[in-house]
C-alpha cells in the first residue's frame, strides 16, 4: 500500500517521541521498479536513517 496518506499521522507520532517539531521529520518512500523481491511484490522491506546532533 502507498504511504503517503499515512504520512502526516506517522509524522504526529514520531515527533513527540523525539521531542523534535513535526518540521522536523523527513518522511520518504519510494519504489523499487519492480528490482528484486520487493519490486515483484514477494516481500516487502524498510530502511531507517537518523541524524540526531548535540547543540
């Protein structure tokens, strides 16, 4: 299913949890073109990236 719906709500709950401002979280998704398992539609995966800096 596409996310992009779903993006705002997932932003509203991460924020809190990262004491950060909606502003703040980056929210991306994007397609394989139909490469490997997930492309055929056999699987599915996520990929998490976080930059967290001390003031």
């Amino acid at each position: 299913p596409k996310i992009n719906p779903h993006i705002p709500a997932m932003k509203a709950c991460l924020a809190p949890l990262m004491k950060v401002d909606e502003d703040a979280v980056s929210i991306k998704a994007t397609t394989t073109e139909k490469l490997s398992f997930v492309g055929r539609e056999e699987g599915m995966a996520a990929l998490a990236v976080v930059l967290i800096e001390k003031d």
